[in-house]
C-alpha cells in the first residue's frame, strides 16, 4: 500500500466524509483507481460488497448484482477519485501500455501523483532526470528511458548508470545469447550496442570518458526484453592486463592500453558514423600523440 502525502491524506478523509464510508475504504478505492490509470479499477473490500469492478463511464460490477444502491456510491466515489487524480497528477497518464516482459518484468510509460509519496524503490533512477517516458525491468535489472533529455538510466540493483542517448529515438532494448551478453537496442539507425553510448554518470558520479561500457551484469541472463548492463566491460579486467615488457613500467604500459582501447573505441564509432572522418583523424592524432 502506497504512502500519502498530506494532500492524499486530506482527499481520503474528504472523500469518506462526502460519500459515508470509512477511510479505509477509499484509500482502498484510490489506489485500485490510480493502478487503472484513473479511468478504470477491480477492487475488493467489504464495504463495496466484495470483489468488483469500475469503468469510466457507467460500467459498474459488483457481487450483488441487483444492488442498484451499492452500484451507485461505489460509480460516484470511483468518478470522484478519478477526478481528483486527475488534478493532481505531475505527469500524465500514459495513454497505453506497451508489454515487454518475462518472468514477471514489464515496461510502461511512467507517471506519478502529489497525492503519494515516492517510492524510492520505484522511481530508482536520478530524481533530476524528472518522470521517465519508458521504464522496463527484468528480474533485477531495470531501465528508465527520458526521451526529452536523451538519457537512459540502468541498474541491477547496485549503481545506477545513467546514459547518453544522443539521437537515438529507442524503441525497445533486447540481450544477446550467452553469459554476459552484450546489451543492444533498437533505434532509427536499427539495432546498436547500449556500450557504444556515452556513460554520463555512475551511481551519482559523473563520468568524463568519451564512451564507457556497459555495468556488469549481475547475473548470467538468456535473451530478455529488458536491458542486463554488460558483464564484459569489468569481468577479470586485472587478469587479462598483459604483464609489463623488461624496461618498461607497469603505469606505462596501463596507459599504452588505455590509449589503445580508446582507438578501438574511437574506430567502431566511426565505422558506426557517429564521428565524421574529420573528428576522427583530430581524435586519432591525440591519442597517438600519448603513445
């Protein structure tokens, strides 16, 4: 059961007062409203009768079939809330759902009202971010999409890595085969790896490198609908650093490999158009430079 806010708490006792029922009977009703995105909801409390059903617009079911009485209050107080969500909500109700789940997970479009307060274990992602256009889980991994600000938040119940999406239009996101298998999402450009975004910050800290892979994953997964971060960018990243040449330093070798794998990185996001050959040859002649 969600926790109101002081506004919440004013518009149950209201409600209760105006339609001669018990607090707990509304706060029953309104959630059942609020989880039917205001315009419908399947209930069950005993001042309602039992188990039943509403729909915006005169479709009233409850247990007593010939109650005509019970059907009334339960259609005035269920129209009422409706309302009052309505004008209280920060976002709007999405207008659909979209499904895209297995073993329970789903995605939809977010929303939320001033008459609840946040659940933290809800709305995970960077309060800043605002109210996401798309969220998703799986198992316990979790995405938030924010169309409007180009950014995609991850998480797999540990740090919360928040991405660039730069023009990207995404519409759905999918993992490959195999333990550790790479994150990929569709888009305008068709299917592309979720590493090749800019990383903009982790767990609340912001990260300055051009491109940053994917956070690892947290447990092996076959193909889902919802985003697993990618397990290869930090598995055994110690045990496969090559050993330092005689001669040569271990800082000095660290930052050969790093140059180079930002090469790599630098020469798939050309390949990909991301970066015109002019940005490239600048980016590629200043990394060589470190060499």
């Amino acid at each position: 059961m969600p926790n109101l806010t002081s506004a919440g708490q004013q518009l149950v006792q209201n409600l209760a007062q105006r339609h001669g029922v018990s607090e707990d009977a509304v706060m029953h009703m309104l959630v059942a409203v609020n989880n039917g995105n205001g315009s419908m909801a399947q209930f069950c409390h005993p001042e309602f009768g039992g188990s039943g059903q509403w729909m915006q617009g005169g479709m009233t079911m409850v247990s007593d079939l010939f109650n005509h009485q019970l059907k009334s209050l339960v259609n005035n107080l269920c129209s009422d809330i409706a309302s009052q969500l309505a004008n209280h909500q920060t976002s709007p109700f999405p207008s659909s759902f979209q499904s895209q789940s297995q073993g329970g997970g789903s995605m939809g479009s977010g929303q939320s009202s001033s008459l609840f307060e946040p659940d933290p274990a809800t709305n995970w992602w960077p309060q800043d971010l605002g109210v996401p256009n798309a969220v998703g889980a799986q198992n316990n991994t979790r995405y938030a999409y924010f169309a409007n600000s180009h950014r995609l938040a991850v998480t797999t119940g540990g740090d919360v890595w928040v991405y660039d999406t730069l023009d990207h239009n995404i519409g759905g996101f999918a993992q490959q085969q195999g333990s550790g298998g790479s994150i990929t999402f569709t888009s305008q450009y068709g299917t592309v790896n979720l590493s090749t975004l800019p990383v903009v910050s982790r767990g609340g800290v912001p990260v300055t490198n051009e491109v940053a892979p994917a956070p690892p994953a947290a447990m092996p997964q076959s193909i889902t609908s919802a985003p697993v971060p990618d397990a290869s960018s930090n598995n055994n990243s110690q045990s496969n650093n090559p050993q330092p040449e005689p001669g040569t330093s271990a800082a000095g070798t660290a930052a050969e490999a790093d140059v180079l794998d930002k090469l790599e990185r630098l020469g798939a996001l050309h390949d990909k158009g991301y970066v015109t050959d002019d940005e490239f040859a600048a980016k590629k002649a200043e990394l060589l430079s470190r060499l």
